[in-house]
C-alpha cells in the first residue's frame, strides 16, 4: 500500500530533523519520493513568517495490507 507523511513546522530544521527520522526507519526500496516546499507570509504586522513542509510518499509491506483488509465474506 501507498502511503505519505507530512511534517509542517515554522522551524525548518526541526521537520527536517522529524523527517530523516522516519526514513531512517523505512527500507530504500520503500521510498517513492521525497517533496518539500516552503511558504513566508506576512501577518497583518507585516511581520514575516516561514512555514516548511516536508512530504514523504513511500510503501508499505504487503503482509501490513492484508492485516488491516477485511476477511473476504
């Protein structure tokens, strides 16, 4: 099964640190692709933000997918 994981933080650093974590875990064949983009917005202050978003599309092991599949009727 195909599935993602999303890390969004204001702190770049800290969704990267969260993200190579989870790859860490994950096998190299197991990861589809890694996206990552950023945004800055200006609050009514004019003050300046970043928000960081990390996503990672990757797969799960087939025997995970039959656990969570319902027994055919």
């Amino acid at each position: 099964m195909i599935q993602v994981k999303e890390f969004i933080d204001t702190d770049t650093s800290y969704a990267e640190k969260q993200a190579n974590l989870f790859l860490a875990g994950l096998k190299d064949s197991q990861v589809i692709s890694v996206r990552y983009g950023s945004v800055v917005k200006a609050n009514s202050s004019r003050v300046e933000s970043q928000r960081s978003a990390i996503l990672v599309v990757y797969k799960t092991a087939d025997k995970e997918r039959k656990k969570k599949e319902p027994a055919d009727a």
